[in-house]
C-alpha cells in the first residue's frame, strides 16, 4: 500500500504540469489586455507600460510560463494584478472557506446518500424505494444555481429560516482564526452562539450543493446493496438467523460501500470545481467567487493559482478514496 500511496503522489506532479501549461496558455491567447483593465482608463502609455513590465507580461510566453513555474518551486504563486497581492496569500484566506463548503455537503450527501441507497435496496419496489428513486432522479435533474435561488427565496425570504447569503453576520464577531473554517474555529473557541451563526449561514449553500452528489450516492449505494444482498454468505447468514440489522450494517453496508467510495471521491473533486455558481449565488469568500471576480477582470494568476490548487485537491482526494479500499476490502492490501 505505502508503495502505491507513493506512486499516486508522483503522478502529482504530471498533472500540475500538464494543468499549469494548459491555464496559462489559455489565458494568454484569450483576447483582451488585462493591464490595461488593472491600470485604469486614465493611466498614460508609460503606466501601462511599466506594470506591464513590473508583472513581467512583455516578455515571450515561455519565459513567462518559466518565471513562473521557477516560482511555483519556491513558493511564489505570482502576484494579482488587480490586488498587487499575493495569490498564495488570497488562496489561503478563501480555500477554508470553500472546503468547509463542500465537506458539509459531502457529510450530508453520504450520510443521507447511504442511508437512503440501503433503504431503497432492502425494501425493493416498494413505496420507500419509489420515494427514493423519485427524489433522486428530481435532485440530479435540478441545477444547483436555481436551487439555491429557490431555497433563498423559500426558506430566506418567506419563512425567515435561513440566512439569504454571506459567511457570516456583518455585525457579529468571528473567533479566533486557527483553520479558517468558521464552525471549526467556533467549536475550539467554545463559542456555541457563534457556531450556530455560521451553522445558520452555512445551510442553505451546503444544501443547494449536495443534492447532486446526494442523488448519485442514492443510486449506487442502492444498486451495490441489492448486487450483496444476492450473494451466498447473505443467504447463509439470514440462514443462520443472523439478525437483520446486524447483517446489513456490518456485512452488506461494508461490501457495497466499495462501488460507492469510487463516486464519493470523484464528487469531493468536482464540487471543488463546481462551487464558483452556489458560491456566486450565496455570496460566499470562496476560491469559486474568488476566481469569478478575477476572470470578470481578466487576472490570471488568481485564476491559474485555484487550477492547481483544484487539481492538487482532487489528486489528493481520490488517494484517499483508494487508500480505503484497503480499510474496506482487505484483498486490496494485497496488490
């Protein structure tokens, strides 16, 4: 297993690779001239000129791309041209904020996902199974941006449930910073009224994202349980009067959860990538909104540093994925 762990590190470095050169040339060959945008319609041709030079965007691409990939070794992910910031420093500010967003709707879409898969499995054709199928099928139809406007305007503006959008209260006061996440941070500073701030704020967003991931989780949880449910050591344990619910949770629930970790850590890499509408939507300081403003003026190094900080994400998720293969299944430590 170490050995393997290993080579999928490796790989790693491919793939940044591969997505640094094919961002950057992307956004050089895209029309417009993003220095002008950042110097401002009354900036003279020796101010262009001069920050055009500062950011070093007057030499050939692949010097540029060079600079910049030396850059990246040494910890320097450029600069935004609209800030005069950091781009490392910006990520570090909104990628808490967008991790605590998808692992709250990845918590609610396994936990609900699971439930609902083995649900639906065991009581097959029945009303719950229908039940089940009809809301997964209406969840995976619907599109996250309108979702989230719908529960805005439900649950934000009619029943006064929720909060319309942001992070959290203008007026309130934020603990302490320690992993960027607000209800983490809440938690270790023992706040309990800040915490269900956050919590208040967080809902609706982790909603509005995890119903497509909820929907499919459903699915194939649903299909994986029945494919063990037929299986002979299922038939011999009910034979053995075995209970029920022991069966399922301990023997069935751990079989069928394999098929279902494989989509678990694809949608963990695609909801990174997929937060830029729900994050617009709900206003949320993400790297998705972050990334939306700095396309809008054309600052590519922003947009270049959330590529690869998605990338590395997602590399790093389906490791994990397949690294519990071997927790799960232990035919896997073998390989």
């Amino acid at each position: 297993m170490l050995s393997y762990a290993l080579r999928r590190i490796a790989l790693l470095v491919p793939v940044l690779i591969g997505l640094s050169m094919l961002v950057f040339v992307i956004g050089r060959l895209l029309p417009g001239d993003p220095v002008l945008l950042a110097a401002g319609p009354n900036a003279s041709g020796e101010q262009v000129a001069a920050l055009r030079a500062e950011f070093g965007m007057d030499l050939p691409i692949p010097v540029q791309y060079y600079r910049y990939v030396s850059g990246l070794l040494q910890g320097d992910w450029g600069r935004s041209l609209m800030s005069r910031g950091p781009v490392l420093d910006d990520l570090r500010v909104y990628l808490p904020a967008t991790l605590e967003l998808v692992f709250a709707a990845m918590a609610l879409a396994i936990v609900v996902g699971v439930l609902a898969g083995l649900l639906s499995a065991v009581y097959r054709n029945g009303w719950v199974d229908y039940l089940v199928r009809l809301v997964s099928l209406a969840s995976i139809s619907m599109p996250r941006f309108f979702l989230g406007l719908l529960l805005q305007l439900v649950f934000a503006m009619w029943l006064g449930w929720a909060v319309l959008g942001g992070r959290f209260p203008l007026m309130g006061t934020p603990p302490p910073v320690v992993t960027g996440m607000l209800t983490v941070d809440c938690l270790l500073a023992g706040d309990i009224d800040a915490f269900w701030l956050a919590l208040k704020h967080l809902t609706l967003p982790a909603v509005a994202m995890c119903l497509s991931p909820l929907a499919t989780i459903t699915r194939m949880m649903r299909a994986s349980t029945l494919e063990v449910l037929q299986q002979d050591y299922v038939m011999t344990a009910r034979a053995l009067g075995i209970p029920p619910g022991k069966l399922l949770f301990k023997h069935v629930l751990r079989n069928a959860m394999s098929a279902t970790l494989t989509v678990i850590g694809l949608y963990f890499g695609w909801l990174l990538g997929g937060t830029v509408l729900v994050e617009t939507v709900f206003d949320w300081p993400g790297i998705g909104l972050y990334a939306t403003k700095s396309i809008l003026t054309q600052d590519f190094m922003p947009v270049m540093g959330v590529v690869l900080t998605i990338g590395s994400l997602f590399v790093f998720f389906n490791l994990c994925v397949d690294l519990l293969y071997g927790v799960i299944n232990p035919k896997v430590r073998l390989q």
